[in-house]
C-alpha cells in the first residue's frame, strides 16, 4: 500500500513553491465540519457574483466588496481554520534565503507571517490548495449526492392538499 500522507504535491503561489502533504484521515475529517461552517458565509457571501459560471470565474474585486460588506463572516474563526489549514506540519516551503541559496522548511507561524506580510491573498490561494488536496473529493461526493437527491425529489409528483 502507497504512503499517501507522504506523497507531496507541489503547487507555486506568489514567488514560492509549496510541498503540501494530505492531512491524515481523522484530521480531516475533524476539519470537514470546520471548513463547512467557515465556507458556508463565505460562498454565500459571493455566490450572487456567479450566476451561469463558476465560483473560480468570480471577479475578485467584487468578491472582496461583497465579503467585506457581509456581517456573518467571523474573523477569529478564519484565521483559526487557516491556521489548521496551513500550520499543522503538512506543508513545507522552498524558498531563497538572504544568499540566494535555496531553502526548504516546514511552514509555521512565524515563517507564514514573513512570507504572507503584503500578500495575504497568497494565503488564501495556498490554503484553496491545501483544500483541494484534503476535501475535493468529498466535496464532489456530496455535490453529486445532493443533485441526485434535487433530481429524484423534482421527478417525484408533490401532492397538494
């Protein structure tokens, strides 16, 4: 059996080049909930901007508009979620250091708020990614249970009384 929480993958944001490994099974799951009521406010913050499209063909200037408009959005359970996203030992970062010499090291607070300083929108990209990485798969699951559920339920006669 494949290892997979050592299988990295390698995405590039900003200038850096990250080595994301999936969080162990019961990790994730215990983030599902989190993310789910993180996200919620989120993607109905920014769900009117999609219409026909995709979430990802939003125009980000209004995305950020009508996030910053929202009152339902909570900063500290954010920055929570992202820090469980982001700092648990499963990312690690190459980097240039004062040298030029290339670097690796596992991503922590300290690192992320050097890297991130002026570039928070970085973060959020890297944490869409480690998000894809751990739930783009149960988010698929549940999308197509969901529609087949909307499908049976619009095919069923309703009765009226």
């Amino acid at each position: 059996m494949a290892l997979k929480q050592m299988e990295a993958k390698k995405t590039t944001v900003g200038d850096n080049n990250f080595y994301i490994k999936p969080f162990p099974a019961f990790k994730a799951a215990n983030l599902t909930g989190e993310l789910a009521s993180v996200l919620s406010p989120l993607i109905g913050a920014i769900a009117p901007l999609v219409g026909d499209g995709d979430l990802m063909d939003v125009d980000v200037n209004k995305a950020a508009e009508a996030l910053s408009t929202s009152t339902v959005i909570n900063g500290d359970r954010l920055e929570a979620l992202m820090k469980k996203l982001l700092l648990g030992g499963n990312i690690v970062i190459e980097y240039e250091d004062e040298e030029g010499e290339k670097q690796q090291d596992v991503l922590d607070k300290d690192l992320a708020d050097e890297v991130f300083c002026g570039n928070v929108q970085d973060m959020f990209v890297l944490c869409v990614h480690v998000i894809k990485l751990n739930f783009n798969g149960f988010f698929e699951k549940l999308a197509t249970l969901s529609g087949k559920a909307e499908q049976v339920a619009t095919k069923t006669p309703r009765k009226i009384l």
